[in-house]
C-alpha cells in the first residue's frame, strides 16, 4: 500500500511496473493455454485408429466452439503438427489429421 510520504513519481513508477508484469502474466497464460490446448489434441487425434477427427468432435473433446479448434488446428498446421482435409463423404466435414511430425510430438512429450 503506497504512503502519503512517497513522491507521485515513485507512485508512477511504481504503477507502471505492476502494468507491465500484469501484461507479461496475461501473455504468458495466453501462450501456456495455446502449448496445453495443442497437446491436449495432439493427444486426441493421435489415439483416434484412423489419425484423423472431425473439427466438431475435436472442439467437443477439448472443450472449445468450432471456430476456435479451427484456428488452434491452423496453428498446428503452421508447424506441420496437423493439417485440414476435407470429408470424402459430406463435403462440410472437416478432419484434423495429425502428420508424422505430430506423432513424433505426441510420443516424445
């Protein structure tokens, strides 16, 4: 709790220090939740018997709305851990399949 003896400077200073560690705090549980979120469908897709599953069982099975398994799978597209392929039987259905890349993930972490 700040005194009535400290300067407005200190306050300040002060203020803005516990800005940016609340900013550092946010950024960091942002990043440590899109590495759990990751793994945690990794984990899924890997352990399905055709390595693949569609968007909307996935969003089911970690929790979140399709729109966001979407962007986490592009992601993991990005680093060549899974990629989109379209349903071969009902063309509005869309896989996440895991690569070789994301099995080797998978069973070193």
């Amino acid at each position: 709790m700040a005194h009535s003896n400290q300067s407005p400077l200190l306050k300040t200073s002060w203020e803005q220090v516990a800005a940016a560690v609340s900013a550092i705090d946010a950024s960091i549980g942002k990043w440590l939740a899109a590495q759990h979120n990751e793994y945690r469908a990794l984990e899924h897709i890997s352990a399905s018997p055709t390595h693949e599953l569609r968007i909307t069982e996935l969003a089911q099975k970690l929790g979140l709305n399709q729109s966001s398994v979407t962007r986490l799978v592009g992601r993991m597209e990005d680093k060549n851990l899974a990629f989109r392929d379209t349903c071969p039987d009902d063309a509005r259905g869309i896989f996440a399949v895991i690569t070789d890349h994301g099995l080797e993930t998978v069973a070193h972490i």
